[in-house]
C-alpha cells in the first residue's frame, strides 16, 4: 500500500470517529435521555477545554520524547475504551466528565495526524502543497460517512451511535502502529535551556506580531465554527413548530441536509493548492472569513420551502469558510515554524481554534441568545441571532484585513514546493 493511500486511510477514520455521535449527540441527549437543554450548553464546552492545553502538550510529547504514530494510536484506543462506556451513563452530571476525558484524548490527535501527514510526505519526497488537500479530503468523507451510518441504522437517538465511533477509533489506533516510524526531533544541544528541554519554545511563538496575530484571529474564526455546531440542527428542527414546515425534509432529516457542508468541503479542500498559488495564504484565510459572512447571511432568510436554495448554498459555503482557514492556516504554520517545534505548533493552532475559539464561541453566544435573541416563551430569534453572527465575521473580516500583515509571494511558493518534494 503506497503511502498517500495509508494516510488517507488514516484520514477517513479520523473523522470518521468525530462525525459518528458530534452531530447527532444533541438528539440522543433530549429524546432518548430527555435531559435539560442548561446541562447540554456544557457538553460542546468539553471540546473547547480539552483544546486548550492537550493538544499543545501532545504535541510537545511528539516533539521531545515519543513517536508521533505511537502516541496517535495510543490516544485514538483510550478514547474508544472511554466511549465504550459512554452508553451506560444515566446522569448528565457523569456524561459530561466521561465525555470530557475522551475529547482530552481525542482532539490532540487532530493536529497529531496533521503532523504525520507532513511528516511522512516529506519523508517520501512528495508535496506538501499538492498532495496533502487530497488526502485530508478523504477525511471529510469520513465524517460524511458515519454521519450516514449513524442516521440510516436508527442510531441517531441511541447509544449505537458512541459504539460506531468507538470501534472506528480502536481500529483506527491499532492500525497506526503499523505506520512508518515518525521520530520526535529531540534538541541535540546539551546545554539547550529548561524550556527548550520541556519543548515549551513553540509558546515563544507569540512573542512573533505576526504569529500573534494568526493565533489571535484563528480564535475568533474557531468561535465561529462553533455557532455553526451548536445551533444548526437546532434551527432546522426548531422550523417544525410551524405546520407549513412540519412534513418538509429539511426537518425530517435536518442531519442528512447538513451533511451537504460536509460535501462541500471535499470539493473546496482540492481547489486550496490553487487558490493558494493563485492569491496567496493571507487572501485564502480572508475569503474564509468573508465566507462566514455568508453562510451565516444566507440562514437569517432562509426557510425549508421558498428559501430551501438558501439553506442549501449556506451548506455549500460553509465547505469553503471551514476549510480555506483551517488547511491554509495548518499550512502557514507549517511554513512558518522550524522543524524542531512543528507539533508543538500545529498544537498550538488547535488550541486557540477548537479550544479557546470552542468557548468563547459556546459561552458568549449562548449569554447573547438567552439575553437578547429570546422571545417570551422561549422561542429563539434566528433571523436577528445569525444577522448577529454574520455581523461579527464580517467585523473579523475587516480587522484581519489591515492587521495581519503577510505578502503574497509566488516564487517563495515555488520554493516551498521544492523543498517538500
């Protein structure tokens, strides 16, 4: 098996396990469980804590000690054990702390599995650039997939769900000791200082304005990918309520029509390469931004009949709003860090995006909504809530534009290139 093919397995499973329960968590919490919507606030906010520091300290241990493969594999069979587990749970209280101990050992394997990618690319001469979109499309696929299988065998309401993406995740730990060997890059100077042993010189990225500035705006971004996981199945389902819509599709199957943002990123993560040659890494991540300023636009005027094109193109968007950022901002990472401290900055990525982003995105909209986008009775105000989202992307948008401050450099391109193979 060539190489590309084994990470793209590799790949499809990552996701794979994410997609199986992330989407459909929410209703196996209020109709299988009929728990309270206040104690399910903090089940999204388990991902944003387990980003903060895993991630970064993961990616320390793969820097320093561990072989980055090993340390995959070994994260991805805790995790599965742990979900094993999860359908057994008969208390909110518990679900909250048995689900936060598996995103601790899952979402450092996000950036885990972007550093074997690159590794074991440039390891076997291939492109960076060119050949590692098609392979992490293949996640997206993944994703796709277990959403699908989770929805067309009934386990959408159903504990079912945490064993699909358990089993996927054990499957997917064992395989990836078969993986070539990914060696840490230990520092070979015997008087390196107390931080560099540790490899805590990744955080001294920060003292760099320009990598501040991508941190700083990688949150934000990753708040707003966390709106469009907390509230979009919610919005669909919530058109229910009215009998024009009741029968309609879109709320039947609100997971299947949401898997269209999935669709739509495969699509996008293969025209990045030429995006990135053609405007460079700091236009691709701005038309990200304007990105959300659509999707989020298109869904404030949307209905599931007369305004159907609109949910649907939303779903288009969204693969270009959430991949532009997060595979051309790995790549800047990867372009802008030495070699000896590249896991520890694709960890660092991770946590301000699905960490601090994951938090500030989940506390601060949830206190807006309840405080200002709630009618008497309870019933959310979805028009203005996503007219206020779109509202600050754009805001997001206009600052990245004149703060971040990063030239377009096609011959550099070219030899970046070279270098990766």
């Amino acid at each position: 098996m060539s190489i590309k093919l084994r990470l793209t397995l590799m790949s499809f499973l990552q996701f794979f396990v994410w997609g199986a329960w992330m989407i459909t968590v929410g209703v196996y919490w209020f109709q299988h469980k009929q728990w309270s919507g206040s104690e399910f606030g903090a089940i999204f906010s388990t991902l944003g804590i387990s980003s903060l520091f895993m991630p970064a300290l993961t990616g320390i241990i793969a820097d320093k000690w561990i072989n980055v493969e090993f340390l995959y594999g070994i994260l991805h069979i805790l995790f599965g054990c742990t979900f094993l587990y999860l359908p057994h749970v008969q208390d909110p209280q518990t679900f909250f702390w048995v689900i936060l101990m598996a995103m601790l050992f899952y979402m450092p394997t996000i950036a885990l599995s972007n550093s074997i990618a690159y590794i074991l690319l440039k390891k076997h001469k291939y492109n960076v650039i060119k050949d590692f979109p098609p392979i992490r499309v293949w996640g997206t696929i993944g994703f796709i997939a277990a959403m699908w299988m989770t929805d067309l065998t009934g386990n959408k309401a159903l504990g079912g769900q945490f064993y699909i993406s358990a089993i996927a995740a054990i499957t997917l730990g064992i395989y990836s000791f078969t993986l070539p060997p990914c060696p840490p890059l230990k520092s070979k100077s015997e008087n390196a200082s107390l931080s560099g042993r540790l490899g805590l010189n990744a955080f001294k990225l920060f003292r760099n304005p320009k990598m501040a500035l991508f941190f700083t705006f990688s949150m934000f971004l990753g708040g707003a990918l966390q709106l469009t996981n907390m509230y979009g199945d919610a919005y669909l389902s919530d058109f229910g309520k009215n009998p024009i819509y009741t029968d309609s599709f879109v709320v039947r199957h609100s997971t299947i029509i949401l898997s269209i943002s999935q669709i739509s990123e495969t699509i996008f993560i293969l025209a990045i390469p030429f995006f990135l040659r053609r405007f460079g890494i700091k236009q691709v991540m701005l038309i990200s931004m304007l990105a959300w300023v659509l999707r989020f636009g298109l869904l404030a005027y949307a209905d599931p009949i007369s305004g159907l094109w609109m949910i649907i193109l939303s779903c288009i968007v969204y693969g270009m709003a959430f991949d532009f950022f997060n595979i051309s901002g790995s790549l800047f990472v990867e372009t802008s860090t030495g070699a000896n401290i590249r896991s520890s900055a694709q960890g660092l990525f991770m946590m301000m995006t699905n960490g601090f982003g994951a938090i500030l995105g989940s506390s601060i909209s949830g206190y807006v909504i309840e405080h200002y986008f709630t009618e008497m009775g309870g019933q959310m105000m979805w028009q203005e809530i996503w007219i206020c989202f779109a509202a600050y992307a754009l805001v997001i948008a206009f600052l990245f534009s004149f703060l971040f401050k990063h030239k377009h450099d096609p011959s550099a391109l070219e030899e970046m290139k070279e270098m990766t193979g």
